[in-house]
C-alpha cells in the first residue's frame, strides 16, 4: 500500500499488487487505520504486516485487524498497549526485577495549583541534570534534558504539548540523564506457545535528535558474560507483558558497565538488518512464522545459543537525505544519480533511485548500508569501501558523516557514548577540504573533451588538453550540444559588452 | 547571483593571481570557482589535466539558468559524499566584470549620468539644476529618427548639471544630465 507520495517508488513498483491508501499527509493515509483495513480487505489480505514506523506499534491498528479477521503479524494489541505506554513498562519491568533507569514511576502533574512544587521535589529525588520523556513517546519526541532546576517547568510543559500533539497524550515523566551512557538494545523473537529467545544485542549510541545513525551487531567491547546478563534482562522485560511476535528491549550501559531498562519497542526496527546479518536468520519471515502459529524453530533456537559469542560483525549506516554540515537537517530536492555500492558483505535496503523526489512528507531515510565481516576492524574497512563507492547526487545525505565515523579513531576503538555526535562531530574542516577539491575537479571538468561520453570519460582526456568545453544546456559532461563559440569566447564578448564606457 | 563579491576569497596552492590585478597574458587560462553554500569558497587555479579522470566520474553539468554569468559554466560535483555546486568561468573575465561592477556601482551611487541613446536633436528640456526630482519625472525630449522619445530620471535625486538646452544636437553618448 501507499500514498499519492510514493506512488512511482521502486518498492511499489516491484510489489505484485499495489493499493493506494489516499493523499501525501500521513493522517490521511499511512495513519489511517480505516483506509488501510479498507485496502488489505480488498486484496483480500490474510494478514498484514505494519513495518516500522507509523501505526507499527499501535494497539488500534492490532484490534482492528482483528476485528477485520485479518492476523496482526507483530505483538498482541495487549503487548503493544502494555509497552507502548512507557510508564506503565517501567513500572512492571521494575517490578519483575529489571533495573529500569532511575527516574519516576508515575506521571508528573504539570497542570494545577501545587504542580510546579510537587513537580521539582520529585525532580530533586531524581538529580540532574535530568530527561523529561513522554510516556507515549519516541523518535525523540516530547522528549527535553533538564540541566538546572529554574529550566524545570518550561520543559514539562513543552514536552507535555509536543507529546498531546504528536501522539494524543500528554503525559510525561522524569528520567535521570545518564551522561557517557552507551544505548544497547536486544533484538526478541516470541512465539504464540510463549517462548521467548534473544538473538543477540545492538549498539546503537551514535544519534542525532535522539534518532539513530549508525547500528552495529554485536556491541564492541562487551563479553560473553554481559552478553548474557543484558539478554537475560530483555527476556525478563518482555514476559511482563507476554511477547509473541518481534520486539527490541532498550538498555542504557552506564560507564560502570551496569545495563538500565529504557523501553520495549513492540515491533520490527529500521536497525534489525545487523542482527540478521550476524544470526543469519531472517526476521521478517520468522515474524510471518510466528504469526501463522508456529514455533520457533531450531534454527532461531541455535542462533538464540551462538548470540553472546557471535561469529561476525555487522554495521549499519542511515544514509539520509539531512545536511551533516547544518546539524543534519532535512534536506528536499531530485535525487539526479544513485549508484549503490556491491560486493560480498554488502547489503543496501533503499525505497529510492535516480529521479525519486525528496519531499518533507516522511522521514528523509533513504537508503541502509549494511556491511558483515569476520570481526570489527574487516568490517569498519569494508564499511570504508562501501561509502566511497555509494554516489548520490542531487540531494546532499549523511554519507560525509559516515564516511568521517568509519575511520574515526574513538569509534574505530569502540569507545561510543550517546553525546558522540555532538562532542565529536565538527565538520567545518572536513567540508572545507572536500570543497577544495571539487574546486579542483570542477576546473579539471572544463578541460574534458565536449564530445567524450560520459561512461568513457576516463580514457578520454587528451594529455595536456586545455580545450575549453562548450557553452552547454544541462546534463553529463560531454554528451551536451556543442557549439561553435566556448565559454572563453562567449566570457570575451560578456566581458566587452558589460566593459563601462 | 552566483558569484559574490570577493567576500571570502581564499586561495589554493597552486592558484595564480590575487583577484583584482591586471589580468597578465595567462589570465585566459586562470579559471575563477566559486563554491557555492552559505559562505562561499571562491578560488584562482589553472586547471589540471590530470584530474580529468577523477573528474569525468564525480563532476556533473548543471543545467542553464537565466541568472547565470553568461560565459560561467555550473557543475555538481560530490567529493567524500559532499555535495558542492560549482560555478566556473575565466578569472581574467569575472575581474574585468568586477571591475565593472564597481564603477557603474559608483555611478549609481554618487550619481546618475544620463546620456544620449541616439544620435539626434534636443527638443525639450524641463528641468534646471537644482531641481530635486522623482523616480519616473521627465527630464527632456529627444528627436531621433523622427520620433520623439522622453527622458525620464531612472531614481530620485537633484540635478547637479543640465548640458542641453532645446535645439541644440547631440551624438550618442553624450551627457545630458546629471542627478546627483
């Protein structure tokens, strides 16, 4: 299914059968539990698998499919609501005996005569600085870090507007900001007879916004043993609430080496590609298992015994449309060349290609890079490759920032922390150098041959050439009209015309 | 516009002259590239040659636009997964436009000089120095090709000199009126 939006994308294209579901804004079609029961009713769908992102996590969209008589391929509408509310996970996972990042249990007031008292007393028991986190929260939203105890009630309150905007509930909560905290997350597979199996961790500390850059299985640095503790753990948090179907529980690991419970995310994430990759099972086709009723089988059960001593390493980098040079902020435009990167180890996962049109509708993800090796340093260097080979152009993406981490000294030594890209990205040298030599190329490029095409260009230049190229309309170097008149001539008759008299 | 103007010009190693000399007899060589962004980067170099290859792969021709420089050539060009647009064209040419620049840039600053656009004959004159004019006001009447065409102020100002007077023939060029 899709929307007007993404009506020529590839993966619609490839789909056997595709079905509109209404107009670019997302309320209107990808948020729109109605037209999306509308659609797989009408292909006539046994079930329907909610991807990441949007309704994935949503109870509403598991009842209704329900009610539908189509199978929800992800948790039980009672997991998802159990989880899906933060405090409430927080309160039974701490309960159960997992320690859960200190911070409150219950929503804060932010309404009311003595709210902004009883708010900064709790706010004191907690220490700062301090995170304020929507209870129905995520991707960073609602959420605001607390430094001083004067800042307090202005964030409650933004954060409690943001959340009621973005997901119709404004209650929020106090968490104790772990500062040089690594986010390690477990990838959890459950099925209907109640098993649960843990394939192996993720570390993904490098963010912007609180959104994910960079993921890698397994975390570097930690042993068998806290492999082990930390599934543990995340098998623990998810019987609360029974778990069939797909999951990742979220840890903070504090510089001490103590894992923290952050949240359990209910269904299939952007990052499970690295898990895959180092298990070697697949995740979506378990999930459809899962959800036709059966077990897991042994396959999932061996990978689930090989995770803490895992095989290989795999990296995945976002490759979004975001200027890392501007605080990665969204960028639109026409993607004009796409040429992803092969070869053994590699994986792409892209909805886009030469042509596609970057709107601000959705998430500007276009493309993940994934790369496998035998261990870290093969596949920090496969990973090296990979990004020199993928070009984009028409829209700048995040491959400069990627390209500066894969051979990074701190990261390359595993050393991450959840601040890394705020402390150590600083891209104003990076880009000034790039940009010297695009100044460099751009000169050179006037010296190609007008008729050369461009797939042959390597070969083309003549030595010591210095032809001026033509004056031209648009498109590859080489292939354009030429015409009698260069530039140099063309730039003489400019340079007369516009000579004061 | 796309070139601004000599605000952070820097220089490679390699690059030849300091912008704003007299253009030397390499200057049809010397190329001006200007990195486009939030802050420029305008830089003087020869091209090299040898780049070519390196170039064919990660340098792509730009379409035309009307507010090009006529003469500048635009290019993407991606290095290390930075996207820059390029703006290329013969530095001894983009000087000789700055030099250019400047002085109408002082004319329209200190003052407007009007000058005949044809030859012909002055047939009407309504202003004397001294007088503060608007934008659009007629200022005098020339008979070219036996059609009468009005000369108005191009801005706002005062009069400084009136060279005319009905009657009287002038050559094309020559200066009618000043507004200061």
């Amino acid at each position: 299914m899709y929307s007007d939006v993404d009506a020529e994308a590839p993966h619609v294209r490839a789909a056997d059968h595709a079905v509109r579901i209404g107009p670019p804004p997302a309320a209107d079609s990808y948020l729109d539990v109605g037209a999306i029961i509308g659609a797989a009713r009408m292909s006539g769908a046994d079930a329907l698998h909610p991807g990441y992102g949007f309704l994935s996590e949503r109870a509403l969209l598991a009842e209704a499919c329900m009610d539908a008589g189509i199978v929800f391929v992800g948790p039980s509408a009672a997991t998802l609501a159990g989880l899906g509310d933060k405090l409430s996970a927080r309160r039974a996972v701490s309960e159960a005996g997992v320690p859960v990042v200190p911070g409150t249990l219950t929503p804060i007031a932010v309404a009311g005569p003595e709210a902004a008292g009883r708010a900064a007393a709790r706010a004191e028991e907690v220490g700062w600085p301090l995170l304020v986190k929507a209870a129905a929260g995520g991707g960073g939203r609602g959420m605001r870090r607390v430094d001083r105890a004067g800042d307090l009630q202005a964030a409650l309150l933004a954060a409690s507007a943001e959340a009621a905007t973005a997901f119709g509930d404004g209650s929020v909560y106090l968490e104790r900001y772990m500062d040089r905290a690594r986010h390690v997350e477990v990838q959890l597979l459950g099925d209907q007879a109640g098993a649960i199996v843990a394939l192996g961790e993720r570390d993904c500390s490098v963010q912007r916004r609180h959104q994910k850059l960079v993921e890698e299985a397994p975390a570097p640095g930690l042993t068998p043993g806290q492999r082990r503790e930390v599934h543990a753990l995340a098998i623990q948090a998810a019987r609360t609430f029974g778990l069939s179907n797909a999951a990742t529980a979220e840890f903070l690991l504090g510089p001490d080496g103590r894992f923290w419970f952050l949240e359990v995310n209910t269904r299939l994430q952007v990052e499970h590609g690295v898990t895959e990759l180092v298990s070697g099972i697949d995740l979506v086709q378990e999930q459809l298992w899962i959800a036709a009723g059966r077990q897991l089988g042994e396959r999932v059960l061996e990978a689930a015994d090989a995770a803490p001593a895992p095989a290989s390493h795999a990296i995945e980098v976002r490759v979004s449309a975001e200027d890392p040079a501007v605080g990665f902020l969204p960028v639109t435009g026409v993607i004009t060349a796409w040429r992803e990167p092969g070869g053994p180890g590699i994986r792409v996962d892209s909805g886009v290609e030469a042509g596609t049109r970057v709107t601000a509708e959705y998430d500007p993800l276009l493309a993940k890079l994934l790369v496998i090796a035998p261990d870290r340093p093969s596949s920090l260097a496969r990973l090296r490759r990979a990004v020199d080979e993928f070009h984009v152009g028409g829209v700048q993406t995040t491959l400069p920032f990627h390209r500066w981490i894969a051979g990074d000294r701190e990261f390359g030594a595993g050393r991450v922390w959840t601040g890394f890209v705020d402390d150590r990205w600083h891209p104003g040298p990076i880009r000034e150098m790039a940009a010297r030599r695009a100044a460099r190329l751009a000169a050179a490029a006037t010296t190609i041959p007008a008729r050369a095409p461009m797939a042959a260009g390597d070969g083309n230049v003549a030595p010591g050439s210095h032809r001026p190229g033509p004056d031209h309309a648009g498109g590859t170097i080489g292939a354009e009209q030429p015409r009698a008149a260069g530039w140099a001539t063309a730039g003489r008759r400019a340079a007369v015309e516009r000579w004061p008299r | 516009m796309t070139n601004p103007d000599g605000e952070g010009r820097r220089k490679l190693p390699h690059g030849s002259d300091l912008p704003g000399r007299t253009p030397d007899v390499r200057g049809a060589e010397a190329l001006r590239v200007t990195i486009g962004g939030p802050d420029p980067i305008v830089v003087e170099l020869e091209p090299e040659p040898q780049l070519g290859p390196e170039a064919g792969r990660r340098v792509h021709a730009l379409a035309r636009r009307a507010d090009d420089v006529p003469g500048s050539r635009r290019f993407e060009v991606v290095v290390g997964g930075w996207r820059f647009e390029a703006t290329v064209e013969s530095a001894a040419v983009a000087r000789l436009r700055e030099r250019g620049r400047r002085s109408t840039g002082r004319t329209r600053h200190e003052r407007l000089v009007l000058r005949a656009p044809l030859p012909g004959r002055i047939v009407g004159v309504w202003v004397s120095r001294g007088d503060v004019v608007e934008a659009g006001q007629r200022l005098c009447s020339l008979e070219a090709m036996k059609m009468e065409n009005e000369m108005r102020a191009s801005r706002a100002g005062t009069v400084e000199h009136v060279r005319i007077e009905p009657g009287m023939r002038v050559e094309l060029g020559d200066e009618l009126v000043v507004i200061a």
